[in-house]
C-alpha cells in the first residue's frame, strides 16, 4: 500500500544551527506534499506545503524541497530556535482521494540552547 | 480561526467497554478524520468521513466504527476496548473547496486497563 518513510526520528541540533527532515513516499500519483508541526500537548498544525509542479517552497525560516523523479521530499529549518523544538510530520496526498493524508512517522526535533 | 475540540484531554477504560470519542469543529468543514498516534508510526487512519452520514474506513479501522449525525461532529466509538487501543487519538477537520489543510483538535490519551 502507500507508504511514507521519514527519517531520522530524533534529531538534536544547536541553536542557530540548521535542521533537515527527509521524507520518501511510495505513490507516485501523490502531488500533495504537507510538513505538520506537533507542539507538546497539542495536535498537529501545518507549518509548510508543497505540489508537485514546484521544486521548492520557502516561507521565513522554513524551507522544502522535492524531487518527484526520486520521490522525495525534504524540510530544512534555518537558525533553528528553541521553539522550534516539536515532533514533525511529513504527509503525501493525490487528488482523487478526498484530501486522506499518509503521514510519515515523525521526527522529534530538539533544540538546545 | 478554526477550532476543533475533543470531549476528554484524558480517559482511562476498562477491558471490554464500549467507549465514545467526541469531536466538533465549528467551521462547517464537509470532511473529518479520526486517527490514532503511536510512538515511531506516526499518525494512521481510522475512519473519515466526507459529509453528514457518511464514512469510509482508514488503514486501521479494525476494532473502531464512528457516526456523523450532524455536520459538526464526529464520534469515534470503540466497540469492546482492548489493551491494543491504548492510544493517543486526534481528530481532524477539513474545508473540501479549499484546499487539503487538516485542523487538528488537541487529541485524546486513552488507557485501557
């Protein structure tokens, strides 16, 4: 079945410095690329999202990057602050499946000061 | 701003009751999604539903069945609650004109003991 693999699952960096999530995802028909941010004792919000037909997206400090050829996609985080200490989700979609999401299985970031 | 609420933060069940998930959302969204998180699966799908009355099953629907009488809610029901079902359970909602956004509620920690 459709299948989303995140790497790594624990990830600790400095503060300032930068950090990378990597996703690969299974089904090639999935055009929708979104990045979930999961603060403690909260549910999942959209920090970031990508289509298919654009190779990168930025926003602020935040940045994504695909490669629908090798089906994979990438969030990098710059300048990295304590607060942006969360779990992360990746998640892939495609159009005829009524906005289902197949998520990743999360990489808990940590920040130290 | 969209706000999704869930009836407990925390429940503790029995082997073998039948246990009712609440959620409402308040902004007329057409879709919504129950799913459970696990620590290194991420989050998998257990039931979502396109409009009032209707559902579809997840990937994990097992164990698990919901109902939509009305727009803005969603129960989640587990039928006879085993240990297996212990679990952190979100709810999600999603406008289906506008784009592929989920709004997550703040889930709820099941124990069933």
């Amino acid at each position: 079945g459709e299948n989303v693999e995140q790497h790594p699952s624990t990830l600790s960096v400095q503060e300032g410095d930068s950090a990378v999530i990597k996703c690969t995802y299974s089904d090639s028909a999935s055009n929708y690329f979104p990045w979930y941010k999961q603060e403690l004792g909260k549910g999942p919000q959209l920090i970031i999202d990508i289509r298919s037909n654009v190779g990168e997206k930025k926003d602020q400090r935040i940045a994504v990057t695909l490669n629908k050829t090798a089906k994979h996609f990438s969030l990098h985080i710059t300048e990295t602050q304590p607060e942006d200490s969360a779990v992360y989700f990746c998640a892939a979609s495609r159009d005829n499946q009524g906005g289902k999401l197949i998520f990743g299985q999360g990489t808990e970031l940590s920040v130290k000061p | 701003d969209v706000k999704v609420t869930q009836s407990s933060r925390y429940l503790v069940k029995r082997t073998g009751e039948k246990v009712f998930l609440e959620c409402v959302q308040d902004m007329d969204h057409e879709n919504m999604f129950w799913y459970r998180q696990d620590p290194g699966l991420g989050l998998r799908l257990i039931y979502f539903s396109y409009d009032v009355k209707m559902k579809e099953k997840g990937d994990i629907p097992e164990g698990y069945s919901v109902s939509r009488e009305k727009k803005e809610r969603f129960s989640l029901i587990l039928e006879s609650a085993s240990t297996n079902q212990t679990s952190m359970y979100l709810c999600a909602s999603r406008n289906q004109g506008r784009g592929y956004e989920q709004y997550f509620g703040p889930g709820t920690r099941l124990t069933v003991t």
